[in-house]
C-alpha cells in the first residue's frame, strides 16, 4: 500500500474504472447516487463505491478498500491505466 504523499494529486475516474473493470472487477454506473458508481469484486461480492472527483486523500482509502476485499494492489491498477 502506497503511502499518501505517494499518490497522484488526482486521477482520471474513467481510467481508473477501466483499470478495475480489466482487473475483474464489475463496474455498476447506475447502481449509486448521482456521480457516484460501485464497483464490485465478484468473487465475494464485495462493493466500493466511487465518487466522480477522485481526490488523492479519497484515492488512499479506495486503495485500501480494495486491496483488502481482492488482493489488487495499487501497482496492478496503474499498470492497467
């Protein structure tokens, strides 16, 4: 897990979705509120949702979130963006 001053300022969120959609992940655009979208790790159904700005302090728990509930890394991620 990166540490914070390690991360981009911000990201892409149409990138970033591609990358964990490549990564196995399935991403649901109408399944949240407004900008916000979820993106579910099928293999034990585990749900992120992500808003529309991706701020670096908002990056770092996503990051987190993910490499819990799946084991993707936030090199993987980059390497597919």
């Amino acid at each position: 897990m990166p540490s914070l001053k390690e991360l981009p300022g911000g990201i892409n969120r149409s990138k970033f979705l591609k990358a964990l959609k490549r990564l196995g992940f399935k991403i649901d655009m109408k399944g949240g509120k407004g900008s916000h979208c979820k993106a579910e790790w099928p293999k034990n159904g585990k749900v992120v949702v992500i808003k529309a700005g991706v701020r670096k302090d908002t990056l770092y728990y996503l990051l987190k979130d993910i490499e819990k509930y799946s084991g993707v890394t936030w090199e993987q991620i980059k390497e597919k963006m």
